[in-house]
C-alpha cells in the first residue's frame, strides 16, 4: 500500500548509517550504497508524491471498495476478513474505510502509536483482539452476551491467520500477495469451517 511504501521510505531516507534490519555491510561501513544526501535528492520527491496521494486515487483500495460495496448492498449483509502483511497497510485499510465507507463498522488489529517515532505500528492488546472476534464471529465462537454490534470487516496480519475461528464471515481478501504459498490457505482455513447452512464463500 502507499502507506507502507511510506512508512519505509521515510525509515530509509535520513539513516545516517542504515537501519539493523538493512545492516548487510560489513561491520563499519554503511548499510546503504548510496550517501544520505543521494538518498534525500532520490527519495524525498517520491515521498512527496505519496503524501499527496488521496484514498480516491489509490486503485488496489478502491478495488477492495468495490468488494465490500457489493456484499454490504445484499439483503444478508457478509462479513469480510482482510489479511495484510505489513502493519502500516492495516492502518492504512482502516483509515481508507473510514472515510470512504464510513458506514461500515471496521476493526484493525494494528495501531499507529502516539509517539513521533517513524514507522511507531504495533498490534493491539490480546484482550481487545479476542473481544473483537467474539464480537466479529459470536456464532463461531459461542459468544455470551449481546454481539448485534458487530464488525462489518475484521483486518489482520498472519497473526490471526491460523487457528482462529471466524466463519460468521464468509469473505477473505488476501489484500497482499504472502510470502509463503501455505498463508492464502491458512487465511482462507478462517472461514472453511463448518457452519450450519449451506454458503458459497468467496476468496479473494
């Protein structure tokens, strides 16, 4: 997504040295080929372009509006499972929805923090994730108490994609390509699960 393009452009530009995670140079010598000034005169335009790019102009996104704008206008209204792989995407996602969506009720398990560090994402608390599927699945997972107010579309890392039961949803969006082949299986194992009437579930 633009905001995980973002998030790691603005980590590479003003490296003085590199960063841990890009640390393949001997011990020493920079992490980076080019100097950070090389790097500015690259980078900080295309910066600059992201930063002006709306939710309107970002096609991957209004493509997953599209989606949800058809399965929401059905009678049966089905829940919607977005996988990510990067924290700033889910961000993203849910920030996007908001506001092109907003009458649809999202839950991320991603958080940008409060801090001025870059790239400050971070996953939500166990206890709020797991109230949040009991919220978005209570069929699935035998919810006690009142879950008429759900979640519309529930986004998540590969975190929540393994042994997590969410087959109140029958709609998985693989919104970035995983790095492994099993994962799509995986995320889509979230809803392949037995439910008590007959369904088409959709994968994407």
């Amino acid at each position: 997504s633009p905001g995980a393009l973002l998030s790691l452009l603005e980590r590479v530009v003003d490296t003085p040295g590199g960063l841990k995670e890009f640390d393949f140079a001997k011990k020493g010598t920079s992490a980076f080929k080019f100097s950070r000034t090389e790097r500015q005169q690259v980078l900080n335009p295309i910066i600059k372009k992201l930063k002006e790019l709306t939710f309107e102009h970002d096609l991957k996104l209004q493509t997953l509006v599209r989606i949800l704008k058809e399965l929401h206008a059905k009678k049966e209204k089905e829940k919607v499972i977005v996988f990510c792989e990067r924290l700033p995407t889910a961000v993203y996602l849910e920030q996007g929805l908001a506001k092109l969506m907003p009458e649809l009720r999202v839950f991320s398990t991603i958080v940008s923090g409060q801090s001025q560090k870059i790239d400050n994402y971070e996953t939500k608390k166990t206890k709020d994730i797991e109230e949040a599927i009991e919220k978005f699945a209570p069929h699935a997972n035998n919810a006690v108490g009142n879950y008429k107010e759900t979640y519309d579309v529930f986004i998540a890392t590969d975190a929540y994609g393994i042994g997590v039961s969410m087959q109140d949803a029958s709609v998985v969006v693989n919104y970035d390509i995983a790095w492994t082949p099993i994962e799509p299986v995986q995320r889509a194992g979230r809803i392949l699960r037995f439910w008590h009437l007959p369904r088409t579930v959709q994968l994407y």
